[in-house]
C-alpha cells in the first residue's frame, strides 16, 4: 500500500519541494517541530542509536524510556510507531542500503505488535537539510518511495526534512535539528542532543567507519545492548588521518564539512585511534560472540558476561 498522508495514498512524487507544495500542512508541521526546544534526556533511561544502527522496543521495557540519536547533518533520522502496541522504532539511515534498510524497521515494529489488532502505524522523518551535493535531497526522495513500496499502510505525520530542515548561518546552510528521541512510553517525538553515546561507542564507530551495515542494536525481550560481531582487517593506513588537519578530515571524511557539529573531527580521530589499537576484530569477540550490555540498577549500561 502507499504512504498515506492524512488518510490518502500520497501518490508518485518527483522532489520533497513538490511533496510541501502538494501538503502544506506538512510544511507548517515541519516548522512547528523544529520550533521545539531541544530536551534533555536522562542517559539512565536513554537508548542511543548511532549512524547506521536501529532499535525498536515496547512500553512495557523497564529499561529504556527514549531511543535517540543525533549528529545528523545529510543524515535521516526515521521514527515509526504503531499506534495500537505502542511498539516503535528509531533508525539513523545515512542513504548506504534505503532500499533494504526500511523493511527491516517495518519488521522490527511488526513483530513487537503482534498482539495488537488496533491501530495503524506512523511514520516520522527529521534530518537533512539544503546541502551543496543535494546528498539530503536524494535520501529523502529515497526514503519516501521506499517506504511508499511496503505493504503496509503507513501514515506519514512528521516530515522535517531536507528543506524544511534547513538554516543558513553565517551564508552557509546546515540543519535546524540534528538530533531527535522518541518517548517509548508516549509516542512523543522531540528535537534532542545526547552527550552520552553509550555503550561502546567508539567500537559502534569503527563498525560503521569499516563498512558495517545497518544492525540491530537491541534486544528488547531481555533489554539488552548487542553489538557485532563485527568484520575488520587490519589497515595501517588509516593513521594518515590523525596527522592531517581538521579541515582536511572534515573535507574528506564528511558528506557536510562545513555543516557538522564541532565534536565531528575529535570522534573521527578517536575511531580511527580505536581501529589502530584493535587491527582485528577478532580480539573483540571471543568465540565470535557479540558483546552484550544490560542496564544496571544505578542506570548505566554494563558488559554482560556471557557463559
């Protein structure tokens, strides 16, 4: 089925331009969303979700409240929720595989709502803006007619994205937003940002610098953090990096140079740091088991031991 816009089939679009010009109330969403203040999440209750990862989790988890994710500037952050089970999922799409990446959030949230015969489920997409390479406009075409091909009916109600996420500062653009979390309990979908980006930060980080694809972060019937095993070969070349200049790791290393957050170039640097300390992977998975955290009483995610 299509992508539904206030009960109706959204039809074939070329552009977001002629998707806000078919919908304004779209637009008048969109501003209104990222008129929002950001909130500030307490990490005890936070799940974070880094680029090319998802998570998906109900209201009955005792261990996450909000999935969030931010750091996107070319980047979508895309939230889908069925209204019935509460069930929802929060994914950051980098546009690396759209087309084999939205199923796979249709599913997630599929599968925790089983039980529920009620409700429909609704889509919401933040992230992009008007970048020079048009990189924004591309993945949020793509993701629109991805999401346009499940069968499902899904019912698009946030739409901040590309151009209507867009700022000029100082004469450059950049997003208006971000970051985004979704509350597991209400539904509620609120601009963010997250200095916490736990659990394994920088191991999520090489996953995804070494090619990784979107993955599945989470294990919501155990509230459980799983990561890897992840696959990668040593690559000594990569310390060139840590001497060239932020300009030049921003030129190269970024879809946006001149858009990022201003910790872009020190989280680069601290990846590539942690894939010349770990040249194999294999250290990092005894048994080629992933590593798996659970949340402590205090609120902080832990490594699991496994037997």
């Amino acid at each position: 089925m299509p992508l539904l816009i206030q009960n109706r089939g959204l039809g074939r679009i070329s552009s977001t331009g002629e998707l806000f010009e078919k919908y304004p109330h779209l637009q008048e969403n969109a501003r209104t969303f990222r008129s929002k203040p950001l909130v500030d999440v307490d990490p005890k209750c936070l799940l974070y979700v880094q680029q090319r990862e998802f998570a998906a989790t109900t209201p009955e988890d005792n261990s996450v409240s909000v999935i969030g994710s931010d750091d996107a500037t070319t980047c979508h952050l895309v939230v889908l929720r069925h209204t019935g089970s509460g069930a929802v999922c929060l994914a950051h799409c980098d546009g690396s595989s759209t087309r084999s990446e939205v199923p796979l959030l249709v599913r997630a949230v599929m599968s925790l709502s089983n039980v529920s015969k009620e409700g429909r489920l609704e889509l919401h997409l933040v992230g992009g803006f008007n970048d020079e390479s048009k990189t924004s406009h591309e993945l949020s075409h793509n993701i629109l007619a991805t999401f346009q091909k499940q069968k499902e009916d899904i019912h698009l109600e946030t739409c901040c994205i590309t151009e209507m996420n867009d700022i000029v500062v100082d004469g450059t653009h950049r997003p208006v937003i971000y970051g985004i979390g979704v509350n597991v309990k209400t539904g509620e979908v609120f601009p963010s940002s997250f200095p916490h980006k736990g659990p394994a930060e920088e191991l999520r980080s090489a996953r995804t610098f070494t090619g990784g694809q979107m993955a599945d972060i989470y294990d919501s019937s155990k509230g459980l953090v799983k990561i890897g095993p992840c696959k990668w070969s040593p690559n000594l070349d990569i310390a060139f990096w840590l001497s060239q200049s932020d300009d030049t790791i921003l030129k190269y290393l970024s879809t946006s140079p001149m858009a990022e957050p201003p910790h872009f170039v020190q989280h680069m640097k601290s990846t590539i740091q942690f894939l010349l300390e770990h040249p194999s992977s294999d250290s990092l998975f005894p048994g080629g088991q992933p590593q798996l955290y659970h949340r402590t009483e205090g609120g902080d995610w832990e490594r699991a031991v496994q037997s």
